[in-house]
C-alpha cells in the first residue's frame, strides 16, 4: 500500500506560514453556539442529554481566503474504522493523490459515541474540522449557525435529484449541507424451509406474522417464531417501525408529544404479545445476539439489515439457500404506510475550512461512481448506496455474495427511501402519511438512547413483569418531564419550519 510522505521542506514552510498567521490575526468577540453533551439522572438511569447555549467569546478574524495551489493537507473524520473499510478508503486517497500530488488527506477515526463532541467542540472553537461523518441530531443546527459549506455544486455534479435516493441528502432552504454514503435497510429475514414445511407463505401483515411465530415455535426442539431484541436501543428502534407502519408516532413535526394517544397502547400491547413467541433471554438482547439466535437455528425469523446475510454466509453457509428477505409486516391497521428502520450516514465540509473548493472535489471523488461502490462494497448489502446507479453497479458486483444474492441487494436498494430514525426524524409519519423529516427532538437523548425511557418501559415488562399500560404511563410522565426541562432551558428554540 502507498504511503503519502509529506517533504520536510513542505513541513516546515507550513508550520512557517502558521506562525506568521497567527502573528497577523487579531481577536474579536463573536456569539459561539455551543451544543454539549452532559450526562444527568432520569428515572435512576444516567442518560446522556444534548444542550445548545450561546456564548461571546474571543475568536480570530478570519483570514483572506486562501489560495487552493501548492501543498494542502485536509482532515478526514470517519468513524469507519474496521480494516477493510480503512484499506479501501486510503486506496481512494492514493488514487485521488496521483492526480492530485500535492494534496494530503490526513484520516482521522473515532466512534460514533464520540463524533459530535469532537466535531462539536472543534466547531464551537472556530478550528477547522475539516471533511467529516456529521452527526445526524446536529445537522440543522449546525446548518443554521453557519458551520457547513454548502454542497450543491457536487450534489449537482452526481447526479441531483435524479440519482439520489430521496431523503437520503440533507437539505435545508435551498442548500444540501450534507451528503451520505450509505444507510442500511431492515427487514424481515425468515426461514423459507421451516415456512414450507409448515404451509405458510410469508407474512404481509401483523396477524400473519404472530400466527406463523406461534406456529413456528417448538420449545421441545429448541426453535422460536421469532428473534426480537428487548435490551439496548435495539429495542426501541424496532419498535418504533411497528408504531410508524401503524399510523403512529412520538412526536408531531413541530414537537408536540402524541405518544400518548390510546392507540399507542394497543401497539405496545401487540408488540409485547409478538415477544411471547421470542427465544428466552430475548430481553437481554442487543444487536448481534438476535443474529445469532437466528443463524443458530434457534429463530425461525428476524428482524436485521444486510449484515445478517453476511454472517450467515460466513458462519452458517448451510442456510444460505433456505432464507430469504421481505419488508416488516408490522401493519394491523388499513392504509399504514410502509416505513422501515435506518439512518443515512452523511458528510459535511466545515465552512471555514482552509481549502473548501480542494475539499469539495476530494468529496465529490469520494461519494461517486466506482470509489462509492468500492466503500460501501466493503460491507456489502449493509452499507447501501444513496446513489441509484452505484447501487446499481453493486447488484452486479464481481463477488460471490452479489453474484449467488443479487436479489437481496436488489431489496435493500428499493427500500432505502422508505427508512427512519426516533431520535433523527421527528414527526414523519402524520395520519397515515409517511414523509421524512430530518430533524429530531433534540431533547430525545435521554428517550431514545440506550438505556433510555422507551427501552426501560419495554424492560420493566419484560423483566419486572409490569403491566403495559402502567409502564406506558410511566413513560409518558418521563417523556413530558424531560421535554418541558429541555425547554426551559431552551426558551428560545422554535419548530422547525416545513
């Protein structure tokens, strides 16, 4: 693998210029938002809450804007940080190098628990965070106070509208702030043996679903109906896809709580009834052990992206054959619309960074044609292309996987417009209409992260043996609770606007 060595005299000349930079700048006061995370105590759990406050504080007067010639170095944050990801990513730098030598892309990786606080703190101090994987719970924000360049011109470059899955970049009047790479796309994996042997055909709704789990379920030889996480945020996440295919939601797009309607009841009432027909131990599952339950034999169904049939083909490849893939069919009620579980992973540029227009064609390199297949191709089926005619190239990709399953890559690719997140899209199911909003209540930490409100309702059912109407009410003061000191502290914060 290359190796990019930056001259000593190149070195040195940069550190030069920083010094005579820094001897040039003067300070000036300046309002700095702010968004911090902290931690406090909700319901006896420590939970993470997001905070924006605005500061003055003295910051450097920008310089004139530099001139994009001679050596620059650019900062790439991702949080992609498993080796064949890494390996594929520095063979993109490389080539993008060649044609490009006197540019440097210096990678930088961290994980997802850290990206907004670092990239917040760099933000809210002025520096320069470069090119970086942007958290989806800021990005309004962030647009508003002026911390992202705006991307249009590659987005048109790509292919605009026309190519991108839509929902998958984010946009706000009129500016596309950021643009994905990848989201993944959950759906119903079921064993199509154990479904003929039994005289069943696939579920499409609520009723056949729980009737082909209790059918399917055989204790006496150690098979389930269904594998189902009760533990982590895992939890939430799955159930909110039952809640929005059921005309349900949280929250309104302008905030206003409706998880309190009587009708959220009775799904939480189905959904723990679907549970009864889930391996024990269901309810310390997280996300990979119902991968496991399921490639085990133990389940007959699952819920899961396209990192199930990875696995399987890595470790259970006597499955390969008899499983297959079909859309969530959560819906009990008439006319619910299709939604399904996933997030886009988006990227941004900082809009003071030092070479935007250097850092805009790197990017445009990055996401398009050949190099975004060969990402996302890395962990195949699981990383799903926001761009139509690279998702297109991976259905047709030169790999045994796409080759002997170009039918499941076919499904994730037709699905990904149809995903949503709790905690980054609020109120995008209204009635029975489902359109994506892309921007989350920002006091959702402590609801939707693990260990949060939601995920120990489903806890004390499950494991306290409560009642689901009690452990509902229960939630709901908490939600309330955590709303109203969000906004107090917050009496400016208005609802964003549609």
């Amino acid at each position: 693998m290359k190796k990019h060595r930056t001259k000593w005299f190149v070195l040195t000349l940069a550190i030069l210029a920083s010094v005579l930079l820094s001897q040039c700048t003067t300070q000036e006061p300046k309002e700095i938002v702010k968004t911090v995370v902290v931690t406090k105590e909700v319901a006896g759990e420590t939970v993470e809450i997001v905070k924006t406050v605005i500061v003055t504080q003295e910051v450097e007067k920008e310089a004139p804007p530099a001139e994009e010639t001679g050596p620059r170095t650019l900062t790439f944050f991702t949080t992609e940080a498993d080796p064949p990801q890494l390996e594929i990513l520095s063979e993109i730098i490389d080539e993008y190098h060649e044609a490009h030598p006197d540019v440097f892309i210096d990678v930088v990786t961290g994980t997802p628990a850290t990206r907004g606080e670092r990239i917040t703190t760099l933000l809210a101090a002025g520096a320069d965070a470069g090119i970086f994987e942007i958290e989806a719970a800021f990005t309004r924000d962030w647009a508003d106070a002026g911390y992202l360049l705006p991307l249009n011109d590659i987005f048109e470059d790509i292919g605009g509208v026309d190519e991108y899955v839509p929902g998958s970049y984010f946009e706000l009047n009129g500016n596309v702030y950021a643009l994905p790479y990848a989201t993944s796309v959950y759906g119903l994996w079921y064993r199509t043996d154990l479904f003929e042997e039994a005289g069943l055909e696939p579920p499409t709704n609520y009723y056949d679903l729980l009737a082909a789990a209790e059918t399917l379920t055989d204790p006496q030889k150690g098979i389930y109906g269904i594998s189902i996480p009760g533990s982590t945020n895992a939890s939430v996440n799955f159930f909110s896809t039952f809640l929005w295919q059921n005309c349900l939601d949280y929250y309104t797009p302008q905030g206003d709580l409706i998880f309190d309607k009587p009708e959220v009841l009775e799904a939480i009432q189905k959904w723990v009834a679907l549970t009864q027909y889930a391996p024990p131990g269901f309810e310390n599952y997280s996300w990979g052990d119902q991968i496991t339950a399921f490639i085990t034999g133990q389940a007959a169904m699952s819920v899961y992206a396209g990192r199930l049939g990875i696995r399987m083909v890595d470790q259970a490849p006597h499955l390969e054959n008899i499983i297959d893939i079909t859309r969530l069919p959560w819906q009990y009620v008439k006319l619910g619309p299709y939604v399904t579980y996933g997030s886009w992973s988006r990227i941004a540029i900082a809009a003071n960074t030092k070479y935007p227009d250097t850092a805009k064609d790197f990017l445009k390199f990055l996401l398009s044609g050949d190099r975004l297949a060969r990402y996302d191709a890395t962990v195949i089926g699981h990383m799903v292309p926001p761009v139509k005619s690279v998702a297109k190239m991976l259905e047709n990709w030169d790999s045994d996987y796409a080759r002997n399953h170009a039918d499941w890559l076919n499904f994730f690719n037709e699905n990904a417009a149809f995903t949503n997140h709790p905690a980054n899209n609020m109120g995008s199911v209204e009635g029975c209409t489902f359109e994506k909003k892309d921007y989350g209540p920002p006091w959702g930490g402590p609801i939707f992260s693990k260990g949060g409100i939601i995920d120990l309702m489903f806890q004390s059912i499950y494991i306290g043996g409560e009642e689901p109407e009690s452990a509902w009410q229960e939630a709901i003061t908490q939600m309330k609770q955590v709303q109203q000191e969000w906004l107090a502290e917050h009496p400016d914060w208005k609802p964003p606007q549609y």
